[in-house]
C-alpha cells in the first residue's frame, strides 16, 4: 500500500478542508512519487526525448527532484545534473493547494489540446499526481501560449512558477538515484570530438532490451553503473558489443520514482 509521513499528510487535508474538498489520506511512501511533470513531443529528435527526464517530481516526504544547472559547453556532460532539495510544510501546503485548484484528485487522464487551434510542432506538458486513488493525469498542448488560460491551466501554470521559486531559492544536493535508465542506438562519430570508447555494460545481448522507437533499444542497470559514465560526453560513443556493427549512442540518466523504466 502507498503511504506517506504524517508531515505530508496533515497539509494536504487541511489544504482539502479549506477549499472544500474530498475528505480522506493521500497514501504515498515516502520514496514515492507524489506529483511529476514532465514535457512531451514538440518538434525534437527522438533522442532527445529518451534523454529528457521530468521537470519535477516531488515525492512523499517532501524532496523535489529536478534538473540542477547546465553550462553552455559543447559537448557537454553525458549525465544530467540531477538535483535534490526537501520542502518545509508550508510549501507543501502551497503546492497541494495548486493540486486542488487544477483538480488533479478528480481526473484520471485527461489531455487540453485546444491551443492546437493556434500552433504547431509545440510540447505537451503533463501532470501527473497520486493519491489513494490511483494515478491521475492532466495533459496541457502548449501550456502557456493563451492569453486567457483556463482557471485548471493558469494553476497548471503557477505550479510550475511555485516549483521554480522554490528550487532557485533552495538549497540542494546531487540526487542520488537507485536505478538508471540505458537507451542505446546507432551513434554517429563526430570528427570534431571523436571519442569511440570500449562497450561499457557487462550486458550484450541487446536483443534482450526493450525495443523503443527507431531502433532505440532500452535496459535499466543499478546506478553503481553511473561510475563509468562519470566523464563520457554528449559526442561519446561505444564500440557495439558484437564487435563488428557500427559504435553506439548510450543516453543514460538516473531515473526519477514514478517514471516507467522504458517508455
């Protein structure tokens, strides 16, 4: 069963009986994730949607998971600096408070494309919340571009405000990940940062990985196995473990709790 500490939980319903809500406990763990949103489609490579994890999620006992800063620099690191920082119970309160405004604990799946009618090739911002209920999902297409967003989408949008303030003025440590998602497919050798290295994974049969979207191929590994990954690149590529195809493209990054293993 999903439960979640009691700082957590005494919040959340008071935040239900201030704006007249379902009464009832939130049962998440504390290593669960309570709330994640993340960006999905637009007009971008595949691979950089299998290397893009969610914007925040936040879990039982208050941590908040989210992307730390990243340089400029070409190319950059191939692991993505996660981070980590815990919120007191005001912000909780403040953050569920938004929960109930968006009506997240009524929904189940449910997607706002209406910006559709005004522009193309934009992402979809997704949230998705947990409670005792179940898993419940709310979908915005180009969350932002309307004038006059609905009451749900301007929450939606303070949400996402409420995280970043949050985040910018927290203090924060790396997160420490316990599993770690590997997609591998075929990697094109820049000249310019040449750097073709052995194959890393004691796994090679990849046939045995999950099978992906153009010829991507998915397999999760503990995250001691980050270790070897702690100088390679966004340009690294590995020998292909058959020794004789052409190297490969590893996108590797920490998973977040509440994410599936291989989308």
């Amino acid at each position: 069963m999903r439960r979640k500490s009691l700082a957590v939980v005494v919040p959340f319903l008071l935040v239900l009986a201030a704006c007249g809500g379902t009464d009832g406990v939130v049962e998440v763990g504390d290593d669960e994730a309570l709330l994640q949103i993340t960006s999905e489609g637009g007009f971008a490579p595949v691979e950089l949607s299998l290397s893009s994890g969610p914007r925040y999620t936040l879990l039982g006992d208050g941590r908040l998971i989210f992307s730390g800063v990243q340089t400029m620099e070409f190319p950059g690191p191939l692991l993505p600096p996660y981070m980590v920082a815990r919120l007191d119970g005001n912000q909780m309160g403040a953050v569920l408070a938004k929960v109930e405004d968006i009506g997240l604990p009524d929904i189940t799946d449910e997607l706002d494309d209406s910006a559709a009618n005004f522009v193309a090739d934009a992402g979809t911002e997704v949230i998705t919340f947990w409670d005792e209920g179940g898993q419940h999902r709310y979908a915005v297409y180009a969350l932002g571009i309307e004038e006059s967003p609905s009451g749900r989408n301007a929450a939606f949008l303070e949400l996402i405000e409420t995280f970043d303030r949050f985040t910018a003025e927290a203090t924060a440590e790396p997160y420490d990940a316990v599993r770690v998602r590997i997609v591998a497919g075929v990697g094109l050798v820049d000249p310019d940062f040449a750097d073709v290295r052995e194959w890393p994974l004691g796994t090679t049969d990849l046939s045995e990985w999950s099978e992906l979207a153009n010829g991507w191929r998915c397999t999760l590994q503990e995250a001691s196995i980050l270790d070897v990954f702690a100088d390679a690149t966004q340009t690294t590529t590995w020998k292909h473990p058959d020794g004789v195809s052409e190297p490969l493209s590893l996108l590797v990054r920490p998973l977040h709790p509440g994410e599936p293993e291989c989308p």
